[in-house]
C-alpha cells in the first residue's frame, strides 16, 4: 500500500522554526520529484518546494526563500521541509506529494497533510 505520511505540525509563534517530515511506502522513493504544497482559505493549494530525486536540485516559492529548505533522505524514504523564521501567512495545511517525472498527468501520490499554524 502507498503511503506518504506527514508530521512534524504545530502551533508556533511568528519568528518560529519547524520541521516537516514526510515518509513514504509502497513505491520506489527515489524514482521520484518529490515536493511540498500547501492550502488555505484565502489562497487555496500552492506549491511550496520541490527536490529532485536525489536531491540536487531544488526549487521554491518566492515568498519562502531563505526560510524554508528541503532535503531528503533517501535511505529512509523521507523528505523534509525545514521552516524558519515562520510568518502568519505560512498558517497552511502542509502536503507532501509524489511525482514520477516521466508519467503525465501531475502527481502520483500524496499525503493527507499536517497543520501548520503561527500565531502569536
């Protein structure tokens, strides 16, 4: 059975730091793009970060350069998002997803997300 599982959420204050995991089964990690989406009310779901399968290159978000980062560990199955300096806009529901960039269509598997939220 696939799986992407999420966790690391929580409430922070502004200013705040956190670590998002994301460990998959059921399929070979690293043929895979793996990223980083995030929904909200106001701006519904957008892509945060994306990493290549094995993690030489990646990309981000305009809005979260500088403060997020993400690695992977292909040992483990696992991917993360490294948050810093974490702002009230970055209040989101945070998903981990799956992309095999040799089949069309968007991505294969997802995670069914972990909240985020920064308040003061």
């Amino acid at each position: 059975e696939v799986q992407l599982v999420e966790s690391g959420g929580g409430l922070v204050q502004p200013g705040g730091s956190l670590r998002l995991s994301c460990v998959a089964s059921g399929f070979v990690f690293d043929d895979y793009v793996m990223s980083w989406l995030r929904d909200t009310p106001q701006k519904g779901l957008e892509w945060v970060s994306e990493i290549t399968w094995n993690g030489g290159h990646t990309w981000y978000k305009e809005s979260v350069k500088g403060r997020f980062t993400i690695s992977r560990d292909n040992a483990k199955n696992t991917v993360y998002l490294e948050m810093t300096n974490l702002k009230v806009e970055d209040t989101a529901v945070y998903y981990c997803a799956a992309d095999d960039p040799r089949i069309t269509g968007g991505y294969e598997f997802w995670g069914q997300g972990t909240q985020v939220a920064v308040s003061s």
